[in-house]
C-alpha cells in the first residue's frame, strides 16, 4: 500500500491538469475541456474566496494526506496523527462531490452540454486509492 500511495504523488498531479468535462452551449461549435487547473484559474478571476476553498479541496487537502500517509508509512510520523490525516481525506472527496453537483445542476438548466471525461474518473480514483491507503494504514490493536 505505501507504493500505490507514492504512485498517487505523481497521478494527482496528472489528475489536476486531466479534462474533468467538456462543456459547451452547442456541441457543433466543440467543447472546451476543464480539468481542476483551468477551473482554478478561471475561479481566480472572478471569485478569489471560493477559489482558494476550492484550491485548498481539492489540490491541498488530498497533496497533504498522501504526503502524510507517505511519512507515517516510513515511521517518519506519529501513527496518533492518521485522524486528522483522515479529515483532509473526506474535505478531498467534498471535491468530487462539487464538481458531481456541478455537472447535474448544468446538465438541468438544458441549454449546455456537458460531457464527463477520463479526468474526473481518475480524480476520483485517486480519491478512493488514497481512502484505502489510509484504511489500511490504521494501526492494528
């Protein structure tokens, strides 16, 4: 397990630059792919405040757990800090849950199309891989 939590290091940050979706106003004109990078910086410029909760949710928060789960794994930190290591896990699946409510509440309003793309399944896939890491690295009593 400590390997599939190093391997998550580098497919976070493949994740982040992965389309998420394709969205567009009329397919026949193309799509624009987002992933969580361009949704970022699109976020900078017009709303500062939910771009720095989005930032800390979704790069921060998963960035920091792998990286701690990466030091307890090496006994390079105290086993008594995997519940708070836990906490940033599930603010990192809150991520996964906004952009789901995002892509359902766009997909209502009928006037754009919206397509998922292999991203979000990897983003997600992270997610999930690290919540099993973590599971599994709970010290046995």
């Amino acid at each position: 397990m400590k390997y599939l939590n190093l391997a998550l290091l580098v497919l976070f940050p493949v994740a982040w630059f992965a389309p998420l979706l394709r969205a567009a106003i009329l397919p026949i004109f193309g799509m624009d792919e987002i992933s969580v990078i361009t949704g970022l910086q699109s976020l900078w410029g017009s709303d500062p405040a939910l771009a720095l909760i989005v930032t800390f949710l979704a790069i921060f928060a998963p960035y920091a757990k792998t990286i701690g789960l990466a030091l307890l794994h090496w006994n390079l930190m105290s086993p008594k800090t995997l519940p708070a290591l836990e906490i940033l896990g599930k603010l990192a699946m809150a991520d996964v849950f906004l952009i789901a409510l995002y892509i359902v509440v766009v997909k209502g309003a009928g006037h754009v199309t919206i397509e998922t793309a292999w991203g979000l399944y990897l983003f997600t896939g992270c997610i999930l891989a690290q919540v099993l890491v973590s599971w599994t690295s709970r010290p046995t009593v």
